[in-house]
C-alpha cells in the first residue's frame, strides 16, 4: 500500500483483519487513525489489547454498515466481497465513507480459475459463506459499477488483490449483453 498510495497520517478501516497487523504497520509507519471492524471477539481482544486499535464494532455481513463517525481514507477489506450479502450494498456503503480521493484495498478474493481451471473442488470454493467469486473483469467491473476506478489489480495466487479510488463522477460501466 505505501508504495501504491501516498499516505500522510491517513484515517484508515480495516475490516475483517486477523489480528490487526496491517492496521498497526499503517500505525506505525504512516502515523496512521486506525479503526477495526473484525469478525471474532477473540480478533476484538487482542487487536485491541496488543495494537490498541478501537474495535467496538463487528462485520454483519448481513447488512454491512459502517458505524464508526467520520470518513477515511483507506479501507482495507480483506476476504469481505465474496461474503457480502448484498454486494452492490456493501461497495456502496464503503464508497460513500471514502472520503474524495479515498480508496478501498480489497485482498484474498477468490479468483474462479481455482475451480472452473485448476480442478478445485466447486463445493469448497463456493461453500455456503463464499456467496460470489470473480475473474478479473467481473471484479473491475463490478467495482466500477459501484463508483470506483480501479488502480491497480492482481492474482496472488488462487485470489486477487485491488486498489480501487472511489470516483467522483457517476458510475461508468457497460452492463453486460
């Protein structure tokens, strides 16, 4: 990210995070305002207790909200879109916390080629929390629809990593025919 992004004492959410880490090198490096919404209260207490990241608040994915005031910078979401719900709901709620020239950081979503190329079993990729996987231009696209403009994009290996800058224009996107 800090090659990507010029980060100045940036206002950062990371949702999802495993133990914060990302979070507290942001911290740490960037003087950054760090806010986590994780999944588990175990995640709660040691991010919380080791980082000293505010933590109040958990993921719903459900109906996925932001409760934290104010708007960031950053949001940093790992392994979110593929469990969104409501995934128009859930960009859409990111976007509108972004402040101007904010961007949203996706990683570990599931790039299909795991199962439809690489003989990945479709019931493991696709289990009943997985509720979407991507190729690439289904992942920009749908990002697009959504008001972003995607910046940078990649596989890691079986999951794609994204920086998206919320757009200030109306959403641009060609559905599909």
């Amino acid at each position: 990210l800090g090659s990507l992004l010029t980060l100045r004492t940036p206002r950062v959410l990371e949702l999802r995070p495993r133990l914060g880490s990302i979070g507290a090198a942001l911290k740490r490096l960037y003087c950054a305002d760090v806010y986590g919404m994780p999944l588990f209260e175990g995640q709660q207490f040691l991010i919380r207790e080791i980082y000293g990241i505010p933590v109040e608040h958990m993921v719903d994915y459900d109906d996925f909200t932001i409760p934290y005031a104010g708007d960031f910078d950053l949001v940093i979401a790992n392994h979110m879109f593929t469990h969104a719900v409501r995934p128009r709901a859930f960009l859409s709620a990111v976007r509108e916390r972004l402040r101007p020239g904010g961007h949203l950081y996706l990683y570990n979503e599931p790039d299909e080629r795991s199962y439809l190329e690489n003989g990945k079993s479709i019931f493991r990729s696709l289990n009943p929390f997985h509720l979407q996987a991507f190729d690439l231009a289904s992942l920009v696209r749908a990002l697009r629809a959504t008001g972003f403009d995607v910046t940078y994009v990649r596989r890691e290996g079986k999951s794609f990593m994204a920086l998206a800058a919320r757009s200030e224009a109306d959403p641009e996107w060609s559905p599909m025919s």
